[in-house]
C-alpha cells in the first residue's frame, strides 16, 4: 500500500484525510501491524487507483512470507537439533552404552538433559536462519 500511496505523491496524512481515519492507522496498514476494514479497501482501491485484488493479494503475500519463514525456522530447528543430538551421542557414545540397563528414572533424566542442552544450542541458529529467509531470501524472490 505504500508504494501505490508513495506513486500518487500522497502523504499518509493525506490518505487518512480521504480515508477519515487517522495517520496512525495508515501506518498501521503499511507496517502489517493492522488491516483496513472492507469499507475502507474499497475507499483506499478507489483513492489509489489501483484494483481491490492487487491490493488483498499483496496482503496474503505477507502473511505467507511470515508463515514460510515459521516454516524454514522449525525445519532448520529440527535439523540442527537433530545433528547436535547425534553428534552428541557420537562423542559420548560409551557414556550411553548401558543406558537400557539403567532405571527408568535414570534414562529420563539423562534424555530431558539430552534435549535440553540441545534445544538450547539449537534455537538460536534456527532463528537467524528464519530470519534471514524473512528479511533477504523471501523479498529477493518476490522482486525477481
């Protein structure tokens, strides 16, 4: 929506004057903080000239950008778990050995110590790595 409002040499007070609705909204609606009810869609397709469909269509590009990036996140999340947690039992394989001869109670303890200290290790790459996928991977591809 900035874009088209930014082609029309409109300011965002500008669009909330025709709008009757506050700058703060307008902001709202670019940052995707917020959405514009259908009577104001309509007002804003109107405005801006451009079509109702082009401008709910960029609304859903944003929203699946965001859940793709979830997407990526839990993917790489579970893959750098994954690794973390075989390498771990590579490394400290005689330690594991005779874990089935332990007490139930003993293997619990050790496997939500396991998977602790590797979610942990786990969760700040998988964020960086949504993170870059939301912010360069995903706008490169829609600018291509």
């Amino acid at each position: 929506m900035k874009m088209y409002r930014q082609q029309n040499e409109m300011t965002q007070e500008d669009l909330a004057e025709l709008l009757e609705v506050s700058d703060k909204s307008i902001s709202k609606w670019e940052l995707g903080k917020g959405y514009p009810s259908k009577k104001n869609m309509v007002k804003i397709s109107e405005v801006l000239q451009v079509p109702l469909e082009v401008l709910m269509i960029e609304e859903q590009t944003e929203d699946n950008r965001f859940a793709k990036s979830l997407k990526y996140s839990f993917v790489s999340y579970c893959i750098i778990f994954g690794l973390t947690l075989f390498i771990r039992v590579i490394r400290n394989g005689n330690e594991y050995s005779n874990i089935l001869s332990r007490d139930l109670s003993d293997i619990l303890k050790i496997v939500l110590i396991e998977f602790g200290q590797n979610a942990y290790f786990a969760l700040l790459p998988a964020i960086i790595i949504g993170l870059v996928f939301y912010l360069y991977i995903f706008p490169k591809e829609r600018d291509d």
